[in-house]
C-alpha cells in the first residue's frame, strides 16, 4: 500500500489506515537508523529539494538526513525572508525548480495555504515541512511514533496539549492525528492563546494546568510562537511560566507515568523546566527528534512508491 494522495500537504487529508501504515514503515526505519551502516536505496536516482522559507533547524536536518539514507540526491535551497514577499515569487521559484525535475519538493512556508497552493503547480511529491499556523503533518507524525512507542498503543489515551495552541501548526496537526486514531485531546492555556472556534474541534478546552493535566498519558508543550504574535498576549514570560510552564509540581497532576514532549525549539524557563525537559525517566523530547527522521524516510518512501505506481 502507498499513500492515496500524490502529496503530504496534512494530517486533514489522511485516512487513519494511512496514518497506521506510514507508522508502522517508520518503525522499520527506526531499526535501520539505528544500525552502523544506515543506508537504503529505496529514493536511489531521484531528487529531493528542500525550499524553507522559514528558519528550521531540526525539521530540515532530519529531511535532508532522511533523504541522503535512503539514497535520494538532496539539493538544500537557501531562502532568503526578502524572497517571500509575494505569492508570485513563490510560484516563480516552484516553477524554476520543477523545470529541473525534481521528484520530491520538501517545502516550510511562513504562509498557511503556501504549500497545497503551490503543489498545484508542480508535477513532483510536495512534503509539507510547515505551513504558517495551519499544518505539519510530519511534526504530527513523529509525535504520533513517539507517544505508539512509549504508550505501547495510539488510541484511548488522553494527550494535553498546553501553551500557545492558537500560532501553533503543530497543535492543529495533532489535533487532527489524535482525533482521527480516537484519543481524548485536552488544549490547556490562556484565553487569549485558544483559538476562538477550538471548542468545535472534539477537545477540551482548560485555563488551569492542575485541572487539565489530571489523568494525562501525554503532556505536550508548545513553545510559544513570539514570531506569530502581533501584540501582547501573555503580561509576562515570569507570569506565563508560573501558570502554564510544565515543572515537576504541574506535572505531579498527570498520570504517574506521563510522558512530556516538546516538537523544539524550547524556551527553557518559559513554557517548561529545563531540568524536567532533560529528564530522560519523563521527557521523551529526544525519541521525538529520533522519530522524526525515520518518520520523513517513510513518508518520502510512501509518496515515491504512490508516483511510481501512477506512472505505471
Ligand atoms: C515547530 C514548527 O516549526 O512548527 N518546530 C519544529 O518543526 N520542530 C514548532 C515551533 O517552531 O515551535
């Protein structure tokens, strides 16, 4: 089986068999990543490029490692903010690019909607790495890998997702994974953090980590997305971290073997203790990077065999 779409633009357009398949190839890459040589050919003679158009440490490193083992040529554009000004240039870029035949296009755009419009445009596999507030499949993916691994299972647990849900991809796109596998999602933050329509979601929306927290498998902390936020939303970082940063008290709500998690970059002392998020006994932040990386082999793998199996 390969994916039903050409694209990996959102968890919206997945099927819960889908989600189950790409987690289980996952898995398989986990064991290879984890061999000496971690090498497959499966992407062998085809291109791979990534076009971030915004900052990204962790989610193109482990793009452009997942391609390069599995035998992908890997081209990293380098996007400069005065490129993105229009949506023209964007199409302009895609259009450059696709003349080149790319077969694989790993896109991060600071506008949501930017990557499904501009999957419009090209004829290879667009990977969604990000779009403005609106979806990160793969982030929702390797969390998904995370919480399977650590939980032993991915339905019937109840999973927190605290801080600065309404500037947040990552929010979205687990709400949706979460959802569609038949899990209790909780958003825990402040008033002016919730989207306004997250009530029709299927979650539970808390202001109070005690009473959010109580019962939890999974706490999930977001960072807070100073770069979306056009006023002030928060009255103080020290505030914010008193009220909704995870520390072990907060914690102490949640079931007794919760795991945290946090998709990074972290603001220490702002949304979470430091020590905690380095406490390898709660905090499975690490596992999540690992993930990732075998999560972004097999969703590249998927969508290869999908275009294969069209040309046919
Ligand atoms: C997230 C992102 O870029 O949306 N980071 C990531 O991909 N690991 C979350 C964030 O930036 O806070």
């Amino acid at each position: 089986m390969a994916l039903r779409a050409a694209h990996l633009l959102g968890i919206e357009a997945l099927a819960p068999d889908e989600i189950t398949y790409l987690l289980d190839l996952s898995d398989s890459y986990v064991d290879l990543n984890r061999q000496a040589v971690k090498h497959a050919d499966v992407l062998a003679g085809l291109t791979q490029v990534n076009m971030f158009f915004e900052a990204s440490t962790r989610t193109q490193a482990s793009f452009e490692l997942a391609g390069k083992r599995l035998g992908a040529d890997v081209m990293n554009m380098a996007m400069q903010a005065s490129s993105i000004k229009k949506g023209e240039t964007l199409i302009d870029t895609a259009m450059t690019l696709n003349a080149m035949h790319p077969d694989l296009l790993v896109v991060r755009h600071p506008h949501s909607g930017a990557v499904n419009l501009l999957a419009e445009k090209v004829n290879c596999a667009v990977l969604n790495a990000g779009d403005g507030r609106h979806e990160h499949p793969t982030q929702a993916l390797l969390d998904a890998l995370t919480i399977r691994r650590a939980k032993g299972r991915l339905h019937r647990l109840t999973v927190a997702i605290c801080g600065d849900i309404a500037h947040s991809r990552v929010a979205r796109s687990n709400i949706l994974l979460l959802g569609k596998m038949e899990n209790r999602v909780r958003l825990i933050g402040p008033p002016t953090l919730i989207p306004s329509g997250a009530a029709d979601w299927g979650v539970e929306v808390y202001q109070d980590m005690a009473e959010g927290l109580a019962g939890a498998d999974v706490v999930m902390m977001l960072r807070l997305q100073k770069e979306r936020m056009d006023g002030a939303f928060i009255p103080s970082e020290r505030e914010y971290y008193h009220r909704f940063g995870l520390d072990r008290a907060k914690l102490s709500h949640a079931k007794e073997d919760a795991i945290v998690m946090h998709p990074g970059p972290m603001n220490r002392g702002v949304e979470i203790d430091g020590t905690l998020a380095d406490d390898i006994n709660r905090s499975v932040i690490q596992e999540q990077v690992e993930m990732g990386v075998a999560v972004r082999m097999a969703a590249m793998d998927a969508l290869a065999r999908g275009r294969k199996e069209r040309a046919q």
